[in-house]
C-alpha cells in the first residue's frame, strides 16, 4: 500500500500543472502509464487560446466559444475559464513554457508573443510554439515538477480501477480512496490510496479507426469513473478534426489548423475549393462544418483525401512556422511548399466526459476530473480550437484551490488488496488485438461524422458481444496493459453510442441523417449516463 495526499492519474498538461499547484500542500503521485511525457497534450500543434491582445477581448473570446459550442455551453463556466486564462498563461510562463514571440513592426527591435489564428476565432489569440507547443508545455511542465521534492511520477504504471466505499460495500456517500495500478514493468498490482484522487487521462481518439491521438488514448478515466458510478455526459460530441495526414506510412500525424490559419486552402484532388459552399469562414469554419464538407466531398468524388494548400506563402515562411509540420511531410516525400498536402478527417477530441463543477468536482467525493476526460460545460456540442489546453490550465488551478481551501476527509477504512484471475492464456494477445480493431472499425464505420439510427443500433449490438467477451477474459486471467485498454475502450463506446442513442437532433459534432437539424428543446440539455 502506498499512501500520499494527492494521487494523480495522468501527466499530461492537466495532471501536471495541477500536481505543481498541490505540492505545498502535500505529497503528491502522478501515476502514468508510459514514458511520462506521453500524451496528447505532447503533440498538441497549435496553440493555446488566450485573450492576451489589445486587439482582441474577453467578450469576444467568450461568444466565439459558445458559437462553436452550438447552443450547447454553459455561459458561466466559458466566462470562468476565458477570464482566469491569462493569469494561467503567465503562470505557465513562470514555469518556464516559451512561447514564440515576433518583432513588433517598427519598434526598432521590441517583442511580443506571436498570435495564430484558428477555425472560428474571430480575433488572432493562439499563444503557439512554433507547430510543437505540446512539446513545449511538458518539457516545461516536466522541468519544474522534477525540481518539486513533494511530487513522485511513476512511469509505465496503469490505473486500472478507482476504489470507492461503495464498491468495498460501505455506506454512506461514495468517496474514492484511491486506484488499484499496475506495474507494466513487474506485472503487480498496487494498491495506491489517497483522500483526494485526480482523473488526469486525457481522451479516448483511440475508440475510432482514424484518429490524431497517440495510443495512450483509451478513455480510461471516463471508463473508470463510469465503473465507480460517476456521470458522463455528452460523449456523443466527438469532435473529428479535419486535417490529417493522409500517407499510408504515416499514423496519427496532425496538419494544424494553424495551417489553415496562415492561408492554408482546402480543396478537391481536382484542385478545386469547395468551403466556399458550406460556410462564409471557407476553410476557417468551425470544425464539426469543416469535417462534414470533407467527408461529403470524399463521399461525392470517390477520393481517399482532399488537399489542403499553403503553397502561395513564401517557402522560407512556411518553413519557419510550421518545423515540424514541413519536415514530417518531407519524410514522407511531400513538400508543402510546392505541394499541396493530402488530408482526411480523424477523430480527434472528446468534448464530453466525467460531469464536474467548475472547480473540478465530480458526483464522487475526493474525486476530480480535469482536463479532456472532463466534462464542465465549456465545449458545449462543438470545442473551439486551442480551447483544450486553456481548459486543463485553468480547472487544474482551480481544483488544487478548491482542496487547499477545503481539505479533504483524512479518515479512511481499510482497502484490500486487488484480486485477479491468476491464468495465463496463450491466446490473449491475438483475441485482444482481433477485439481492438473490431471496435475501434465499427465506431469507424457506425458512429462516426455522419450518423443514423439505424447504424448506431448496429454498433451497440456489435460493442455488446464484444463486452461480453472481454468480460470473461478480464475475470479469468492476469491483467494486462493491453486487456485493460481493451476492456475501457469497449466501455467508451458504448457510452459513446448511448449518448448518441439519446439525442434526437443533430446539434455540433453530432449529425444524424435521422434528425438532421437542432431542436430548440434539446438546446442546453446533457446527454448524461451513468452505470
Ligand atoms: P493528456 O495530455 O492526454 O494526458 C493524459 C495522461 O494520462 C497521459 O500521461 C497518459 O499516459 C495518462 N493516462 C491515461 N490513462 C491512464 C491510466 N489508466 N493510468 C495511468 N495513466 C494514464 N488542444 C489545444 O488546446 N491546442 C492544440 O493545439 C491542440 N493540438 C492537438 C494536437 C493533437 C495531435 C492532439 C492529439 C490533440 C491536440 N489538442 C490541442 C488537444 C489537447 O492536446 C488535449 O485535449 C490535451 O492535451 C489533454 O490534456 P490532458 O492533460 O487532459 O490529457
Ligand atoms: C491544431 O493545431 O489544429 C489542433 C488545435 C486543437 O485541437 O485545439
């Protein structure tokens, strides 16, 4: 049994910046099932939203947010979290994050921070480092949490399952104690407790064939949340972003939207625009409108992919801002200063997740979500571009405030130790992947940028097999860090598709041919599940 004050799921930008808030406070692990700057947020390309511009205001960052979010934000909760963005962005500053900055025109040398503009901004408001600003934000974060001597990072250990007084069968309200995790590395499971236990993991891209998330995306905190009886709402808004690389060597690489941002233009393999159609903004739409236009255009000529091109900018530019988006392409023979790029939607984003306040606080006491496993009302039906890493800044503050001012019950009962299955099977590997690709191919297939309810139908029967099967697996035999993927990618999908089941309208990111348009009655309500 390992005992600290605050465990910690998760290093992305949300865990990380929240355990560097909680070390005055106590002992803090940040628990993290690979090399601990894998995540999402370590690929996260353009930027980070933030009123820091004379140009532009909080009033205008606030009705962007709830435009893209379709009806669907709550208004306070985007005010909260558009107001406290500049002071977290200092902060992050003082950690020691770099944004790239510019020269002020004629200034004779003075600076400030360079501002990209993305879909649906109305205003240039994205801090970026250069394309890599993910990169940037954890090897910041990483540093100044290496220099805290309050705070452990256990690397290549998976959380497998919340504890709470209810499932240990005690009365009263359902607190979380902890997490049962286990050690990739020595194949034990440890019993890690804790009065305050914050749900840090990220999102779920890998529930879908295509996708521009690494594989640590399993959804393992909403899963996780689900099985110890927490709300989850609106996990029919996934959001597909619009622009990935299509190459059939390259795997989850994203093309910015900053690209987009700089001038960049999508059109058909035949060369021609086709935005102009779908909405005023062109290639600068919202995403869920972008994405919907690709998939119709693909769907319309037959073609794998569309083209995104940026080749009117001068080639020295191009090479400047987007490093690492001109040398992947150029690895895989596409040169985007002479060359269109081709690109198809992915799944990218779940907007949805664990129901928390503002402060972070789920329906389970001691336990918090931040980050993208939550949800707190800001991206409504649809997330503004950037908004992500805003988000996870400002709940992260938030929820280290909210437990500093109000500690948590210290009292616990006791927790036995983890009991699993102690057979080895021979043929688990294959059975797991076999089930992976079943999934992640049906949600492809049925539950993606177009939907009806006939296919959604299709896909919770096909999910409902396969959990079946996964069940016995996961009762019978050692875990493992890929059954235990399995088992919460299988559980995302299914929640996925009862969300969807649920919403008879299509409203942002959810469009079914069923109910092709919004209905006014559905416009501020959550489609909420819970086990
Ligand atoms: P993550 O950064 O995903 O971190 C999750 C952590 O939890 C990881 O350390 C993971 O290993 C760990 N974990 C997960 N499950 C477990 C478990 N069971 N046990 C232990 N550890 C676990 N957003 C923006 O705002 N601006 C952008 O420019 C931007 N660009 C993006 C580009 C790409 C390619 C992608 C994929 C996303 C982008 N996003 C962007 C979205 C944004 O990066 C994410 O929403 C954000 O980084 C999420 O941060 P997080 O801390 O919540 O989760
Ligand atoms: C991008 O750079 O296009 C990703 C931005 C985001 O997802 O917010």
């Amino acid at each position: 049994m390992r005992e600290f004050d605050f465990l910690v799921l998760g290093s992305g930008i949300a865990g990380l910046f929240f355990a560097l808030k909680a070390a005055p406070l106590g002992r803090v692990a940040i628990i993290t099932k690979k090399d601990r700057a894998e995540s999402n947020t370590n690929y996260a390309q353009g930027g980070i939203a933030a009123v820091t511009s004379k140009e532009d205001s909080v009033e205008l960052h606030v009705r962007d947010t709830l435009e893209a979010g379709a009806g669907l934000c709550k208004e306070a909760v985007v005010r909260v979290i558009v107001q406290e963005g500049p002071a977290r962005i200092a902060e992050l500053m003082r950690y020691g994050m770099q944004f790239t900055e510019r020269e002020i025109p004629s200034s004779h040398g003075a600076r400030e921070l360079d501002l990209g503009r993305e879909g649906g901004h109305s205003k240039r408001r994205i801090l970026h480092a250069k394309d890599v600003t993910g990169r940037e934000v954890e090897r910041a974060l990483l540093a100044a949490v290496a220099a805290e001597s309050n705070i452990t990072i256990f690397e290549n250990h998976i959380a497998i399952d919340l504890i709470t007084s209810r499932k240990l069968g005690l009365g009263g309200e359902n607190r979380c104690l902890g997490a049962y995790v286990l050690d990739k590395q020595s194949g034990n499971v440890e019993t890690f407790a804790a009065p305050a236990t914050v749900l840090a993991t990220g999102g779920c891209g890998k529930v879908y064939l295509y996708t521009t998330n690494p594989d640590i995306a399993t959804g393992d905190g909403v899963a996780m949340a689900y099985r110890a009886g927490a709300e989850v709402a609106n996990m029919e808004f996934v959001q597909f972003h619009p622009t990935c690389l299509y190459h059939p060597k390259a795997k989850s690489f994203l093309i910015s939207e900053a690209v987009r941002g700089e001038g960049g233009v999508l059109k058909t393999i035949a060369g021609e625009e086709f935005m102009d159609a779908h909405h005023p903004l062109k290639s600068l739409a919202p995403r869920d409108i972008v994405a919907r236009a690709i998939d119709s255009e693909m769907k319309k000529s037959g073609a794998d992919y569309v083209l995104l091109d940026i080749t009117h900018k001068p080639a020295r530019f191009l090479m400047e801002r987007f490093p690492n988006i001109y040398q992947t392409c150029l690895s895989y023979g596409i040169d985007m200063t002479k060359e269109p790029i081709p690109v198809v939607p992915a799944a990218h984003y779940q907007c949805g997740g664990v129901v928390t306040d503002i402060d972070g606080r789920t329906g389970i006491a001691g336990l918090y979500a931040v980050g993208e496993v939550a949800c707190t009302g800001l991206h409504g039906a649809n997330r503004l571009a950037s908004n992500s890493l805003l988000e996870a800044l400002v709940l992260a503050h938030r929820a280290a405030a909210r437990l500093a001012a109000n500690p948590p019950d210290r009292a616990r009962p006791p927790i036995p130790p983890w009991h699993s299955g102690n057979a080895h099977n021979p043929d688990e590997m294959v059975v797991v992947s076999h089930n992976w690709d079943e999934i992640r191919r049906a949600m492809w297939d049925y539950v993606g940028i177009v939907r009806t309810t006939k296919r959604l139908e299709r896909a919770r029967k096909r999910i409902a097999n396969l959990q079946e099967e996964i069940q016995e697996y996961y009762w019978d035999f050692i875990v493992t860090s890929d059954l235990l993927e399995l088992r919460n990618i299988a559980t995302v999908a299914e929640i996925i598709i009862r969300c969807a089941l649920q919403r008879p309208e299509s409203r942002g990111l959810h469009y079914t041919l069923d109910y092709p348009h919004p209905n006014p009655e559905w416009a501020q309500r959550d489609t909420v599940v819970r086990r």
